[in-house]
C-alpha cells in the first residue's frame, strides 16, 4: 500500500499494520477477516478509517499529527462515559487512553448542513443536553492557555504572517477577561461542536470525538459550532434563542459573541501547530481569523470597551454578510505555504 493523504494527516503503511493489529485484538478476528479498511476523508485532527468486519461496519480513529499537544485521553475516556450515559454518543466499541486510537460502529448519515434549521435545531437542543448534565469531570479546558501552549510548541514566524495579529491578540485577551465576570455557568464541553462531529440522519443525532471535551464554558461549544461554518450576526442570534429558548438577556449575548471571537483565536493557533507539522487545513484557516478578528471588535463595545471605529465598521460589514469571497482584508495574505 501507498501513502494516502487524508483530511486528517498522512496514512502509511506502518499505520495500517497497526489499526489492523489494533481491530483484530478488539474483535479477535484475523486481518483476512476485515474487508474494505479505507480512509473515510472525514476531520483534521486525526486519521479516519472505516472498515467491514462480520456484517457490521466501524470506524477507526488513528491519532493525527500533533494531537498529543492538544488532547489528555483519560479525560477524553471519562467524558466518553458522561455522554454515553447521557445519550449524546453511544457509539464507543473501544477504544486506547494510552494510544489515542479508537473504534466506534458506524451510523448511517447525511452531511450535516449548518443551513438547514432543522439541523441547528437539533445540534443546539444536543448542546443543551451535554451542558445540563451532572459534571464527572474537573479537567479544565481553559481556551487562552490551551492556545497559549500550542503557540509556545509551534514556529513563530508563522504569526507574524497573520494581519493586525497583535491587535487581534490584545482584544482577545480582553474579551477572555472580561468574559469571566459574566458569570455563565462552567459544564461539560465538547470543545469541537463542528459539523463534521454531528452525525445525523432523520432519527438520531450524535456529537461524537470528545478529545477537547472536559470542564468549560458553554460558549465554547457554541462558539466552534458558529467558527465550523458561514455564520451571520443573525445566524448567531437565531442559535442563541435556540439555545435558551427565549431571546437571550445582554449579558448572555455578550458572552456568547466573546466566546465566538475567543474559540476562532484557539483555533487559529490550531491551524499554525498543523500546519508546522505539514499538514494542509485549506480555507478554514481564513474562517477562523476572520471570527477572531471581526468578533473581537464587534464583542467589546458590548463591554464598554470603545474600539477603532474604522475596524468597526468594516468588520460589522464583513459579519452582516459572512461570506468568504467578502473577506477583502486578506486578498493579499499569503494562506497557503
């Protein structure tokens, strides 16, 4: 077998020996026995597979280039119980803390459309059913450190690549302080609420990958699930009242348009750590610092906090309609290597 480039990193050779070994301990099988182990082009953190074993089908989660930076697997393995036992994911077959590989049966699924209400409506009452359950888990998922470890792990000439990088930076950290004093409840998080994790057809939903789950801030599932796609201010308004089921009070709605702006500067970082190791993200990248920098500007002023009027008004323009042919701004910034 050849090198296959997946969505998740390279899939090699010695890869394959070792999912195959991995699948035949879980199953007590024989390699002969698994039919038709192919890369499912699904995710950017790790390597997805899908395989035939006995008239069943499964998924194989391979751990992608840099995870062990971001994930700690036994808080993964904890929040893997919470959610089974809440229903939000009972697809779990097996899976390794020390290895980070996992095996899970395979749902059948449409994409999951960010445009579809119907779809939104069901992500977000699933949201509220993660955030409502009893708390097994302190491992705190803290943004701004998490973020902060990536970049000290990671070239920082990249950086300085980013425009008005460091005034993105400043209003960020704000926005993270004084988010803090909204005093919105902490809960279980996914941490990576974005389509790809959704797995949905016409009777059941299923947010699956906790491997940034843990002890957070409901805005940061809300906030990856608005980054994940092409989200307008009134896009964000509607998931909101979605979530509370009634319009929210200011407070809820500043924090919320923080965690927005704060869960696009994580991800960012993400991007360069990728990135740094060889693998490609494409368009996503622009998506994330366009939240970061558009949300930050428009989040504060609902603080108090006054902002440069210039940035302000072509940031509002640029949200109202969230479109990625109207983020002029970076026409000229080099994303890819």
């Amino acid at each position: 077998m050849s090198n296959i480039q997946t969505t998740g990193g390279l899939f090699t050779e010695e890869s394959r020996k070792t999912v195959v070994k991995n699948i035949c301990n879980v199953f007590s099988c024989y390699e002969s026995d698994i039919e038709e182990l192919v890369p499912a082009q699904a995710g950017l953190t790790n390597v997805v597979l899908t395989f035939k074993l006995n008239g069943g089908k499964y998924v194989y989660r391979h751990p992608g280039l840099g995870s062990e930076m971001l994930v700690e697997r036994g808080r993964e393995t904890i929040m893997q119980k919470i959610v089974e036992d809440a229903g939000i994911d009972t697809t779990l077959v097996a899976m390794d803390v020390d290895e980070g590989w996992r095996i899970g049966r395979f749902v059948e699924h449409y994409t999951f459309d960010y445009n579809n209400m119907n779809d939104m409506v069901r992500a977000v009452m699933l949201f509220r059913r993660l955030h409502d359950a009893p708390c097994h888990v302190r491992w705190n998922f803290d943004v701004i450190k998490k973020a902060e470890g990536i970049k000290a792990q990671t070239d920082l000439d990249r950086y300085g690549r980013f425009p008005d990088f460091e005034n993105v930076r400043d209003r960020i950290y704000k926005l993270a302080e004084l988010a803090e004093t909204d005093n919105i409840k902490k809960c279980n998080i996914h941490g990576d609420a974005r389509d790809e994790n959704f797995l949905i057809n016409k009777e059941e939903i299923y947010l699956i990958d906790w491997e940034y789950g843990g002890y957070g801030d409901p805005g940061f599932d809300i906030g990856s699930y608005v980054c994940g796609g092409q989200h307008t201010l009134a896009d964000i308004d509607r998931i909101l009242f979605t979530y509370y089921r009634h319009k929210p009070t200011e407070i809820q709605r500043r924090h919320f348009y923080a965690y927005i702006a704060i869960t696009g500067w994580f991800f960012m970082h993400w991007t360069m750590m990728k990135q740094s190791k060889g693998q490609k993200v494409g368009a996503l990248k622009e998506q994330w610092y366009h939240f970061a920098k558009n949300m930050s500007i428009i989040s504060l002023p609902m603080y108090g906090i006054e902002v440069d009027k210039s940035q302000y008004d072509a940031s509002m323009d640029a949200l109202v309609n969230c479109k990625m042919e109207d983020l002029s701004y970076m026409n000229d910034f080099p994303w890819e290597e």
